[in-house]
C-alpha cells in the first residue's frame, strides 16, 4: 500500500495527471457548452478524431506545427457546425445525428490516412512534430509545483484556463445568459427577442473548436502522430464527465479531472502485481456508482419538492 | 347502419394513408442508400480512386463464391441479433448504447457454460443459449433500471458498462479463461455438441462458418415484431416511445416499460455473442465483437426500429461489410470508404424533415384532388 502512496505523492505522477487530464478536460467543456445550449454533442469522439488526423496531416505535409493545429481546430468546429445544421435546420435527433458524424469521423479518417500514405495504423510514416511546452520563468524553483508545472503542454495550460473561461463565458457574458437561456427553453428565449438558433450554432462550434483542441493535444502533443481510432472512447468518457459534473463548469473540471487521475493511476498501477485491465475499470466503476447516486439524490430532492409543493 | 359506413370509411382512408406512407418510408430508404452510394463515389474519384471498379468488387463481390456468401450470412446474422436489440430500447425512445457490454457478457456465458458444463446433444445448445440470453439481459437491466427507477442518463450508463464489461472480457480472455499451452489469446474450444450446426452440413456446398443461427436471428425477428405490434408490453413500449406523458395518464406503468425494452434489447444482444461463440468462432477471442455493437445501431435506425425491416438493413449493411473486405483485395480502395457510405445513410435516414416534408406534401396533393 504505501507503495501506492509513494506513486500518487510524487511529483511526476501529479505531473502525469495534468496531462493524462487535458483531452477529457477540454473535451469535456466543449460537451458542457453544446449540452447548455440544448444540442446534446455526442459527436465529442468524431471531433477529437477529425482534429487530431487532419492536425497530423496538415502539419506534416506543410511543416508547419500551427498551422496543422489550426487546421485540426477547424475541422472539429466545423463538425460542430454541421451538428447543429442537421438538429436545427432537418430536425435530426442530436444524439444519432452525433453517432453519424462519429461513424463519419472515424471512416473518413482511416480512409484519408490510408490514400494518402498507404498505410492503415496511422501516420507514422510522417514527420509533422509536436506544440511547444510552456514553463513559466521563474517556476522551476518553486518545490514541488514547479516539478508539476514546468514542460507542460501549451494545450494542457490551455485546458486549465478553459474552465475559468467557460465559467465566465456562462455567467459574466450576455452570450452566455443567452446560451443558458436558449438551452433552457429555446421558444421562451426566442420570445424575447434571443437569436436562438444563432447562439446554438454559436455554441456548437465553440463546443468542437474545444473537442478539436482534445483531438490536436492527442496527436501533436506528446506524440507526433496520428494513430487510427487513437481517441479511443476519450470523447465518450468526457460525455460521461459532463453529466457527473451536474452540468457547471467547475463540476465538469472536476470531473474530468478525476478520470484524468484515475487513468494515470491505473498505468502506474499497472507496474504493481494487478491485472491492468480490472485497474482499468475502476473510473467507469466508479463513475456509474456516482450517476446512480447522484440520480438517487436529486429524484429524492424532486420528491421532496413535490412533497413541499402539495403541503 | 351509417354509423358503420362511416366508420369503414374512415377505416379505407387510414389505410390508404398508411400504405402511403409506407410506400415514403421504403422509397426514402431506396433513395438514401442511393445518395450515400453516390456520395461515396464521389469521395472515390476525388481521391484518385477507380469507383466503378471498385463498386463492381463491392457489390458483386459477395456473391461470386459459396463461401463468401458464408461470410456474409454469417456477419448478418450477428449484426441483425445487434441491430435488434437496440430497436427495441429505441421504442420506447431509450437511446441504449449498451450492446457492446450486452454482447459481451453473452459471449462469457455461452462460452463458459458451453466449454465447462458437460450436457447431453440438443440441451448442450439450449442452455448456453438462454445463459447467453440471460446474461444479456441482466447487463440490459442494470442501465434499464437507473434509468427507470433514478432517473440516471442511460446514454452514460451505458456507455460506462461497455467500457467496464469490454476490460473485464479482455483480462478474462488473457488470463483466467485462456487456453494453457497456446501461443495465440484465446480460450479453450466450446463442446462440439454444443455448436451450431453449420449452413454447409444441410446445404452441402462449402458456406463457410455460416450456422442455423440464421434461423435463429430470423425467428428472433418475427417474434420481436409480434412482441412490438400485437402484444400488450410491445404496445407499453410503443406508448412509452412516442409520448411518456401521454402513456402514464393512460395508466401505463413508463418505468416499467423501459425497464423491459433494455431488459429485452439485453437478452437479444447476449443472442448475438451467444452466436459469436457456439456458430462462428467455437470460442472466445479477443475482441470478438469488433465494432459490430455500434454498427448494430446503424442498423437500427435504417429500419427505423421495425423489427421485421432490421433484417433486410442488417442483409444490406453486412452486404456491404463483406463487399468491402473484397473491394480492398481487389483494388487499391481501403474498406474505409463502406464506413464512411454508412455514416452519410445515418446522416440522411436522421434528417427527419425530410420525408415528413414528402408526406405532408403528398397528404396536400390528395386533399387537393378531392
């Protein structure tokens, strides 16, 4: 056991929880934003996978590492859009329109990879190099924090900032009381005088741009490839992560936080005598004990309001 | 005596709305796979590609040998059993991703029952059959019940049971039930009384691993279909489907009634990983499932959750799985392109609005001519 808790202590492990977390942690907030504004993103894991390949390509075919990320961003939010154009524009159900971009995402990116480099794991095959890392001058020396802290991805400070971000987004901004409103009751929104539809679209590109920035970390953050389905259901749990969050942004970064630290946990685990795959089940575990608690707690709030109501 | 002329009056023009109707769905659903089709070719001659070459292996492909004519019947039966089992949660409009998990936890308990358990010929596949069925469906109640009970979101419930139940199998199929003394990851083989008697045994031309589970998937269809149309609980979950509300003033218990849609879409889906192991692959593999569970959903929607219907869509899809797999040997087409044609069906059988626009339009035009 103290084996275990000289792992979670150390700095490197901490280090690897902020970058395990990044993908759910921007991932997550973009699915926050799109639920908030009414459009259920299921479409998470495409938009990761679409950003994190074209990020990839673009970058290696023009040798330019920001333009691949602005490329990727791009694309995802471009999903988002087009999310939106078929809820909104044909009626279609969000959730399986977000299964159809999904499916979308992941063909289109297998086929890319292997037209254009004949190959079907990924883009191994092609230099297209990594974001910088950010360490602030001076961090180094701060004990402890600085181990943390220092040769963090650019994205991953990114990540951090996003939640401060959304928050003031939601609750400092007019387009935020719009967005919540819009989400809450489109038509009452639209009655008084809320472009409903345009802060729809308006979110659900916000919500892939921030799923294209989870994808481009994947493939141009730590490695400098992309790797066929390399998302690997990140978008879903980050889905999960929105709900456990209770829908706010500070809830939601916890979240997403916590499966970050459970994952980097359960690879350090991994190096201890226990079967991977069962260590590797206990956020999902873990995650389906809270929804159910969760639920339970706010059925039994609902009960009680009702129960207050009828007095 | 008028009051039964009126009646069969409106009785002929119900009907004639329905055919109608029907006649929209079928030729949407032509003209969608069409679209998609088109769609695909488009993609191919932009990337270089030689699309008539590559549709002719695609779409003849399948059928040029007895075999391969195997494999197809034998991914559709499968992706059928899948596509099943979400339509029925998707009744009563309860978006269940958990096939994957449901899959799986039949495969276990076929496996396990069918390698460990010594039976007697005929029973030796029943119960494996039913413990598959059962063990769906248990892993269909535990996202039905939070769901009808808490109120949880079974899209996360779900989804977090795949996740766990997919790890689970994996350490499974490597460890406690792998076969010792193989270099390959896999576990011991199923009891040969306990298999599915291949296609080719009654047939007598090679049919690859194709098996009765065929019959089988069949039967589940028109059984469901009876379940959905003609029963009391289908009628629940239909309720349930369209409009809860409406459903619980009727008196209809809702909580139950989805709680019976995961708990069937369960049993269904264990069915198809029950199939996995006793008719195609005589044991567990890793994996086994690939992606068929998500493409069970695709499957689903095509048909728009008609029963009956999710068996010509799961033909056509693994169809076009089969015709895939060919155009990739035959051509420098990746099968990729049969994934990216099915995502723009999704696409295009979602967009609601549009055969509703044809039907309101073809409503106004008969209204007219009247």
């Amino acid at each position: 056991m103290s084996s275990v808790l000289d792992v979670v202590l150390s700095s490197a492990f901490l280090a690897a929880v902020l970058r395990v977390a990044t993908p759910y942690l921007l991932a997550a907030l973009g699915g926050l934003v799109a639920e908030r504004a009414g459009i259920s993103n299921i479409a998470l894991e495409g938009q990761m996978l679409a950003a994190a390949c074209t990020g990839a390509l673009v970058a290696g075919y023009s040798h330019s590492v920001a333009l691949g990320a602005l490329s990727g961003i791009t694309v995802a939010m471009l999903l988002g859009l087009l999310l939106a154009a078929l809820r909104l524009e044909l009626g279609a159900d969000a959730i399986i329109a977000g299964i159809g971009l999904n499916l979308l995402a992941s063909g289109a990116t297998a086929y890319a990879v292997y037209t254009l480099l004949d190959d079907k794991g990924g883009t191994t095959g092609l230099r297209s190099g990594t974001l910088p890392t950010v360490t602030l001058p001076g961090i180094e020396s701060i004990p402890v924090l600085g181990d943390v802290l220092s040769g963090q991805n650019m994205i991953t400070w990114l990540a951090f900032l996003a939640a401060p971000f959304v928050a003031w987004l939601f609750f400092r901004t007019r387009f935020g009381f719009h967005l919540r409103a819009v989400g809450e009751m489109p038509d009452a929104a639209a009655s008084v005088g809320i472009a409903a539809r345009r802060v729809q679209y308006a979110g659900l590109a916000l919500s892939g741009a921030l799923a294209g920035l989870a994808g481009v970390f994947l493939s141009m953050g730590y490695v400098s490839f992309f790797v066929r389905d390399m998302t690997a259901g990140r978008g879903f749990i980050a889905l999960a992560a929105v709900f456990l969050g209770g829908l706010r942004p500070w809830g939601v970064f916890l979240a997403a936080l916590g499966f970050g630290a459970a994952e980097a946990l359960a690879v350090q685990l991994g190096t201890l005598d226990v079967p991977p795959q069962l260590v590797s089940t206990i956020p999902y575990a873990m995650t389906l004990v809270a929804l159910a608690l969760y639920a339970w707690r706010r059925k039994r709030r609902g009960a009680g309001e009702v129960a207050a109501v009828s007095l | 005596m008028t009051a039964t002329l009126i009646e069969s009056e409106d009785r002929r023009e119900y009907r004639t709305t329905r055919r109608r109707d029907l006649a929209v769905d079928l030729s949407m659903t032509l003209a969608t796979i069409l679209a998609a089709l088109a769609i695909g070719f488009l993609v191919m001659l932009a990337t270089g590609k030689d699309p008539i070459a590559a549709y002719e292996a695609l779409l003849t492909g399948p059928m040029e040998r007895s075999f391969r004519v195997g494999r197809w019947l034998e991914d559709a039966t499968t992706l059928t059993l899948l596509g099943l089992s979400v339509a029925i949660p998707f009744r009563a409009r309860q978006i269940s991703l958990g096939a994957e998990s449901q899959v799986y936890a039949g495969a276990l308990a076929a496996a396990v029952v069918a390698i460990l358990l010594p039976l007697p010929p005929v029973v030796a596949v029943i119960v494996p059959l039913v413990a598959a069925a059962a063990a769906g469906a248990g892993m269909g109640f535990v996202p039905g019940a939070m769901k009808a009970r808490l109120g949880a979101n079974e899209i996360v419930a779900t989804l977090m049971l795949n996740a766990i139940v997919v790890r689970v199998y994996d350490y499974l199929v490597n460890g406690p039930l792998r076969q010792t003394g193989s270099s390959a990851v896999h576990s011991e083989r199923i009891h040969p009384d306990s298999a599915l008697t291949p296609l080719t045994d009654w047939f007598g031309i090679p049919l690859g691993r194709s098996n009765i589970g065929l019959g089988l998937m069949l039967l589940t269809a028109v059984a469901l279909w009876l379940l959905i149309t003609r029963t009391p609980l289908g009628y629940r979950i239909r309720m349930t489907g369209s409009n809860p509300d409406f459903a619980e003033y009727g008196g209809i218990r809702v909580p139950r009634a989805i709680e019976w849609s995961f708990v069937i879409g369960g049993a269904v889906a264990g069915l198809a990983g029950a199939h996995l192991v006793l008719g195609v692959y005589g044991r567990l593999e890793p994996g086994m499932a690939g992606s068929l569970a998500f493409e069970g959903i695709v499957v689903a929607l095509l048909a728009r959750n008609n029963p009956l219907v999710v068996v010509v869509a799961g033909l056509f899809y693994s169809y076009l799985r089969a015709g895939g797999d060919i155009m990739e040997q035959q051509t420098d087409v990746g099968t990729e392109i049969v994934v990216v044609i099915q995502a723009v069906i999704v696409l295009l059988v979602t967009a609601q609005a549009l055969p509703d626009l044809l039907k309101r339009r073809l409503a106004r035009k008969q209204v007219g001519a009247r």
